[in-house]
C-alpha cells in the first residue's frame, strides 16, 4: 500500500490548525456552539442558571448576580477549574425546570420571584449538593476577581467600597513634577 503525501504550505497548514482548534471549543462540554455566546450551557441553561443566580443574589440599589456577569463566570470555570460539577449542574436545572413546571406549569425563568424562591426552597431539600455547588459559585463569581468572568466591572467591590486592586506585579506610582 502506497502512502502519498501532498506537500501543504505553512499558511494553509495554521488555517487548518485554527479551524480545528474552533471546532473544539464549541463543542467543549458536549455542547454544540452554533455561534452561542455559552460554553457549556446550552441558551436555556443558562436562562434558569441565571435566574438561579438573581434569586440568590438579587438586584437592588446594586447590581445582582445577572447584571455582575455570574453565569458566565459558572459557565467558563464549567470548562476549566468546576469541570467535575458538569454533571451535578445538568441534574440540577434539570430538576429545577422540572419542578417549575409541575408545580406552575412555566419554566423556571418565567415564575415571579415568589414562586421561584419556593422551588428553590424544595430543590435545597431535596438537591443540597447542587444547591449548595450554585450557592457557592455564585458567591464566587459576584465577589471573585472580574478577570474570571463574574464580578463584571467590579460591581461588587463598588457596593463594598473597595478599590479595584492593582494589577499584580504594577504598584501605582506617583511622580512629583517639578
């Protein structure tokens, strides 16, 4: 059996490469990208991830978990440092979608604040360990460094009155002119 190799040039080769390496990240989490925003989400996921997110944490003279960017903070560690969770947090909206909609017969994201928190409050009981993961997860991403995906604009630290820390490694300097 003859093997024939078709010389390809450097510039065709890291084409090639890219397509391939895109072609993995969305697909990343068992997922299909098709252009979404959510890596390992899918769109209604992260609709009720998110209004899990607010319920937690909700808007009031400051920005809740929404507006701070948590469910893309959850979604990027999902892929990265949360990987082992993946599992727990399909079961988990799963089960909150469910819910919502046997008991109200609406998804999730579409129940007032006051029906929300009554499914959340079943869910505590009988998911803890996802709750609880969703709990800490958005604490950590309102709270955590903007540079991980949540805390976006730094509204939380704002609300605290902390001052955005200094890049590490780049201390503010001041110049005395003369």
């Amino acid at each position: 059996m003859s093997v024939r190799f078709r010389r390809i040039r450097r510039r065709k080769f890291l084409k090639l490469g890219f397509a391939a390496a895109s072609a993995g990240t969305l697909t990343s989490c068992g997922r299909s990208g098709g252009g979404a925003y959510w890596r390992c989400f899918t769109p209604a996921e992260a609709r009720t991830a998110e209004a899990i997110c607010e319920r937690i944490i909700p808007k009031d003279e400051f920005a809740g978990a929404a507006e701070a960017g948590v469910v893309r903070f959850i979604d990027r560690q999902l892929t990265r440092q949360y990987r082992k969770h993946q599992a727990a947090y399909r079961e988990g909206l799963a089960a909150v979608e469910a819910a919502g909609r046997e008991k109200f017969q609406k998804a999730f994201p579409e129940l007032s604040a006051e029906e929300q928190t009554e499914i959340l409050q079943e869910i505590q009981e009988k998911h803890a360990e996802f709750f609880g993961l969703v709990r800490a997860h958005t604490m950590q991403g309102y709270y955590g460094d903007p540079r991980h995906g949540g805390n976006q604009d730094a509204v939380s630290w704002k609300m605290l009155g902390l001052p955005d820390p200094p890049v590490r490694g780049r201390l503010p300097y001041e110049k005395e002119l003369s």
